[in-house]
C-alpha cells in the first residue's frame, strides 16, 4: 500500500519545485491577485451599504459582508482550479496521453497530487493575505472569528479542492468524445461563481437559488466554509456539512473514474 503511494509522492514533490521555479510569477497571480480581489469586493459592498442607511442582505450588517467577503475570497483561492486539471484534454488530443498508459501510476493521481502541490504552495501564500487583509478587518471593525468554525472549515476546504478538481477532470476527460471542452470549463466556473458563494452568502439568493445550491458541491468550495469561518455556520450543524463534503467527494472520485476509463476505451477502439 505504502510503496504504490511513494510514485505521487514524488510527484507531489516535482508538484513544488515546479510551484516555486517561477516565484515572482506564481506570487503575483496567488497572492497580489488574492488581495486585489478581496480590496474591491470589499469596497463595492461598502459603498452599497452607504448608499442607503436602510440597505442590508438578509441579517448581515456591513461589517459581517466585509469579513464574508475576505474568507470568501480566501477559500476561493484555496480551491481554485490547478493548471493540471483544464491540461488533461490538451494532452488527450495531443497524444501525450500514452505516456500515463504505459507507467505504474494513474493520470487522476497525478493530477491531483501535482494540483494538491501547487495549492499547498499557494496556501503558504494566503498566510500572509490572511495578515494583509484579515488582520486589518479585526482591528478596524473589532470583527471576531470563530476558531472552532476555522478548524471546522479545514476538512471542507480539502474537500471542495477535491471537489474542484474532479470536476475539472471529469470534464476535461470529455475531450475523448468532443475536440474542444473549453465551455463546459467556462460553464463550470459561472456556476461556481453564481452558486458557490464568492460574491455574496447563498442566504442573500432567491429561495429558489438556495434549493438549486444545496444539491449542487460549489458552495463547498467557498460560501460553506467561510460562513463557518465567521460562525455563521454553528460547530454542530458543521458536521452535516463535512459529512456532505466527504459524500460528494466520493460520488465525484466514481464519476471521474468512470469518465476515465469509458475515454480510454474508446481510445484504444480507434487505436489511439
């Protein structure tokens, strides 16, 4: 068991160094990025809320919105689609798909331990944004935290990059049938934004919206952890949700490996 896991070690390994040989690029589009966005999402809030003295979403002032929107921001870039995932239909049509074939490891393995590498790089990262920004927040608005919804979110976070990349993979593996995925990723991302919670909390959404969200994973991959965050989401209900986050993650690995090996079939029917 140990030794079939060694090979995405090394890989996660590789997964690091490649991370980190560009530093001043990858800092830049991780972190400078990660704050630009917070910075103004935060700012468009706070001039909705001036706008009017009587404005509010649902039960949150403007303050609760401000620190929402920084965790928020935070999970979204934990979460993140990789390069590693959207990569995997240009190697299927470039043929270098082979090459996963014939070595002793599997390409959904490697996707997500070179993934898991380079957002283990980028969560060093978020740290500091965590100091940049949060920090701030706490001092300026005597905004409190929860930590046990903190330790709570940690598992959700694992899970919703789980979550992200298996279903980044899965569509990604449609390029065994169709030439160009590019709009499912496309499709994937504006739902995430509209039902994952990056721009507002899912309790601000048309009834309607919430039903839709709460059969689909994305707000695992930002609103359910950063309401746990900010303890909108109290530490015993908490637990449902990681349960559910665990049971979507197991539903995603089968739907990707039942993707994967239907493609591969049909690559070796036309002899590849």
């Amino acid at each position: 068991m140990i030794n079939s896991l060694l090979p995405y070690l090394a890989i996660w390994r590789t997964g690091l160094s490649n991370a980190m040989e560009y530093r001043v690029n990858f800092f830049t589009t991780t972190l400078v990025a990660t704050v630009v966005s917070a910075i103004v999402g935060m700012y468009l809030w706070q001039s909705v809320y001036d706008s009017s003295q009587n404005f509010a979403v649902g039960t949150m002032t403007v303050t609760d919105m401000l620190i929402y929107i920084a965790c928020a921001t935070l999970c979204h870039n934990l979460t993140k689609p990789t390069k590693f995932e959207r990569a995997a239909s240009e190697e299927i049509r470039n043929g270098e798909l082979s090459k996963y074939l014939l070595k002793p490891i599997s390409h959904i393995g490697y996707a997500l331990s070179a993934g898991f590498a380079e957002r283990f790089v980028a969560a060093q990262l978020m740290m500091l944004f965590a100091l940049l920004v949060g920090l701030p927040l706490v001092y300026m608005y005597n905004v409190t935290l929860s930590p046990v919804g903190m330790l709570c979110a940690l598992p959700v976070l694992i899970c919703g990059m789980l979550i992200q990349s298996l279903i980044g993979l899965s569509l990604s593996y449609l390029a065994f049938w169709v030439d160009e995925v590019w709009t499912f990723h496309i499709i994937k991302d504006i739902s995430f934004w509209l039902l994952g919670g990056l721009s507002l909390p899912m309790t601000a959404l048309p009834l309607v919206w919430q039903t839709v969200a709460d059969w689909l994973p994305f707000q695992y991959l930002a609103y359910i952890p950063a309401a746990m965050m900010t303890g909108k989401i109290a530490a015993i209900a908490s637990v449902v949700y990681i349960v559910k986050a665990v049971a979507w993650v197991g539903v995603l690995v089968a739907v990707t490996v039942w993707v994967w090996k239907r493609g591969v079939e049909r690559l070796g029917a036309y002899g590849g």
